[in-house]
C-alpha cells in the first residue's frame, strides 16, 4: 500500500510540474488517503505483535 501511495505522489508531482492542477490535486489526495490507511495498518500490525507476546 506503501508503493501505491508513492506511485501516486509522483504522478501528482510530474502532473503539477506540466500543469494539470486537477490530476495533481485528486492524485495527491488519494496517496495522502492510502498513506494514513498504512500508517494505521502499520500501527494496528506493532500492537497486534506486542499483544502477542504478552
């Protein structure tokens, strides 16, 4: 999910770099959208580890 959220950020960098506001803008969206749904995979993942342990 990481990898999508990075093939996204590009996209938005390389579409604002030729002018296309609109695809930046709904691209940058949507990488910021599937980094926080990795970062909250990712922390649910550690605690889920930690609990196990115990």
């Amino acid at each position: 999910m990481l990898y999508w959220a990075v093939i996204f950020f590009v996209v938005a960098i390389i579409a604002g770099v030729f002018g296309f506001g609109g695809i930046a803008s709904a691209s940058a969206g949507i990488a910021q959208i599937l980094f926080v749904i990795f970062l909250v995979l990712f922390v649910v993942a550690l605690l889920a580890r930690v609990l196990r342990k115990v």
